[in-house]
C-alpha cells in the first residue's frame, strides 16, 4: 500500500514537474484593458492606429485597448521568456502579413506580454483569439472592430481599395469602407485611406 | 452728385475687396494670386493664367489632411483648362467638378493654404467675356476639410464670397463691380459681407 503511495507521489511530482515551463491552455489568459467598444485602425505597414489609442464606437478620446496575454503552465506559474513569435493574435478575417500579429515581446518574469501593433488588413468585427503555439486560449475581448483601407484584404492599399471606397461613397453604405465607425462614408474615410495608400507588408 | 458718391464708395469698396484676404476662418476661395488676395483678374490671349484654390484662416491649428468642395468652372469656348496641381502627393477620389481629395501627408497650417492650382488658357479676343467662378457643396459632402492631426474631425469651409451662389473670382471682367451687368448689388454686398463681415447687415 505503502509503495503504490509512493509511486503515485512521484509520478505526481513528475508530472508537474514535466508541465513547468510549457504553456497551458487552460491556465492562460488574456484580456483588453478597456470594456469599450473600440476600432483599431490596422494596415499591412503596421502603422494603423495602435491598440493603446484604439478609437471609442460613437467617438470621443482614445482609449487603451491593449491586449494583455498571461502564459502559465499547467501549476499556474508564470512562463517566463515565452517567445514572442509563438504567440499571436488571431480572428475570422483578418489577414496577416507574415508574422504580422505576434505579441511586442516576449513573456517577462510574470508571464505576461501584450499586443499593441498589428501588420494585416481586412476587417474583422469581434472574435479575435490569441493563440499559443497555434492553439487557442481563453480570454475576452470588447467589440473590437478592425477596419483597414485595405479594404479589399491583399495586403496592399492600391486602386483596388480606393475604387471600393469610391463605390461606398457614391453607393451603398459598405461597413468595411468605414474606417472611423461613424456609421457613413465621407471625406475622413477618404483621407485615412489615402494616407496609407501604396502601404505594404514590411 | 449721387452718382458720384456712390461711385467713389464702390471704388472703395473694390479697392479694400482685393486688397484683403477674406478675414473669417475656414473660408475657401478661388484667387489670382497664392496668397489669396486677388479675386479678380484677368486671362489675356494666349497667355497661361494660374488660378489658387485657397484655404484662409484655417481654424484648426493641425493642419489638413484632405479637403472636399465642387469647383463650377464657366464654361467657354476660348477658355482651356490646362492642368490642375496639387501641393502634395495625393489622390481625388470625385470626378470633376467635385473633388474629394486625401493627401498622404498632412499640409501644415499656415494663414493661407493653397489646396490648389488651375492652369487656364484663354483663346479670347477683345472685347473678352467675363467669366464668373463659384464653389460650391458636393451632394454627398458639404465642402470642408480633415484636420491635419486627426481626419476624423471634419470642418465645414465657407465660401469668400458669403454664399455659394455668389462667385468668389471673376476672370475679364470689371473689377469695379458695379460696372458688370451681371454683377448686382446683391452679389457685391455678399462679396463685401466676406471680407468685412460686422457691416453686413
């Protein structure tokens, strides 16, 4: 009796032992430091409106928006100097450049890194996940709306993007076109498509 | 001795018009000259002419970023549209008359701002026609410019002449306003209401 106790007992200590330092899905987290709904500007040239000046829906000062990710392993220790490049942001339509949407560093002795820049067009409204190693872990974000002028997702803003534009301008209201979220296509919209105009992945 | 009067004050009148830019913020205006004091002037034959779109006391301190109006130029059989320029890189994404124009880079504020130029060529022979220039709304966009720090804030710009259907340039015609036929007092009291806008009633 004594013995199984024992081999259970050290088969435990291994086991945690075999978990420390590697990420666990469960124990992760991760969460955006504002409740509001925001808009992220983001372009394939990286250099959208950050997520620590993300834009509230319906207007007023910029807002905090940066996403906070929490790497423990399977005891709930902090992972320390977990890559950066192993872990990233993710959601339905949104198209990354390569390597496009990594966390800015990697973990710290707490565990914990962030994202603020993104690399990627398209729109993609909600549902961002960040992953590690490729795998979802859990975490709740606000409505974030990320609107690019590259409107049509190729990860270019060229002519194609702008006749989009155009079309939504004179046309029909296209949500995509709106890149300040208020609700109409008119000059700002114009304007913050052509300053990113010709911009590419780095 | 009315009539005289009369006509010393409109001389005036035409003198201190073209002498100062429009004083109130956020005006836009066609101009013979970039620093926006010249609204009347003159294409003579066969020679090219540059007009200014300009800017004047802009109120936003960032600069602009993209602008939006509708340019009616008269249409004449002696009068050839050159070439449009801009100040910088930029794309037009309305089709002329209409301009809706985002720049790449924002143009930094300045008492006036040239947001452009037109080139004009005119064909015509004494005795020439008067061609009167006005601005005017875009249907889907009031005129207006983005603020040079953030394109999200859109300022509504207000024709020099007082109204849009006022011309704010007229190219051969008689600078001493009254003496255009076409030119009445109405239109001369918007005129005169730009520039000095505490007189107008």
């Amino acid at each position: 009796m004594r013995r199984h106790l024992c081999t259970l007992a050290i088969l435990a200590a291994l086991t945690c032992t075999a978990t420390a330092g590697i990420p666990d899905l469960g124990m992760s987290d991760w969460s955006c430091r504002t409740d509001q709904d925001v808009t992220i500007l983001i372009c394939p040239a990286g250099d959208g409106i950050p997520l620590d000046a993300a834009w509230p829906v319906g207007g007023g000062d910029p807002v905090d928006a940066t996403i906070d990710v929490w790497v423990r392993d399977g005891n709930g220790t902090p992972v320390a100097y977990f890559p950066f490049e192993d872990i990233w942001l993710d959601g339905p339509h949104l198209y990354l450049c390569p390597g496009g949407s990594v966390a800015e560093e990697s973990t710290d002795p707490q565990g914990h890194t962030y994202f603020r820049t993104l690399f990627a067009g398209g729109t993609a409204f909600g549902d961002q996940t960040v992953r590690i190693n490729g795998d979802a872990i859990s975490g709740h974000v606000p409505n974030m709306r990320l609107v690019s002028p590259d409107v049509h997702p190729d990860l270019v803003v060229n002519v194609t993007d702008l006749v989009i534009m155009a079309q939504s301008l004179y046309g029909s209201y296209n949500t995509a076109a709106d890149l300040d979220s208020d609700g109409q296509i008119n000059l700002t919209d114009v304007v913050l498509l052509i300053q990113h105009y010709n911009h590419t992945c780095p | 001795m009315r009539h005289m009067i009369l006509s010393i004050l409109v001389l005036m009148l035409a003198g201190s018009i073209s002498a100062q830019v429009d004083p109130d913020p956020d005006g836009i205006g066609l101009y013979f000259d970039a620093d926006a004091t010249e609204w009347c002037g003159t294409f003579p034959y066969g020679s090219v002419a540059t007009m200014y779109l300009c800017l004047t006391h802009p109120s936003s301190p960032n600069g602009i970023s993209g602008w939006a109006c509708s340019i009616d130029i008269p249409i004449s059989p002696t009068l050839i549209r050159l070439s449009d320029g801009f100040p910088t890189s930029n794309r037009n994404i309305a089709a002329d008359p209409d301009y809706i124009i985002g720049f790449m880079e924002p143009i930094p504020a300045s008492d006036v701002i040239v947001l452009m130029t037109l080139q004009f060529m005119s064909l015509d022979t004494s005795p020439q026609i008067p061609l009167y220039f006005r601005l005017d709304n875009i249907d889907i966009q009031d005129a207006c410019y983005a603020d040079g720090a953030d394109p999200r804030i859109l300022i509504p710009m207000h024709p020099s002449s007082g109204g849009w259907i006022s011309p704010v340039a007229i190219a051969n015609g008689d600078c001493d306003v009254i003496a255009n036929e076409p030119y009445t007092w109405g239109e001369l009291k918007a005129l005169y209401g730009s520039s000095n806008r505490e007189v107008t009633p």
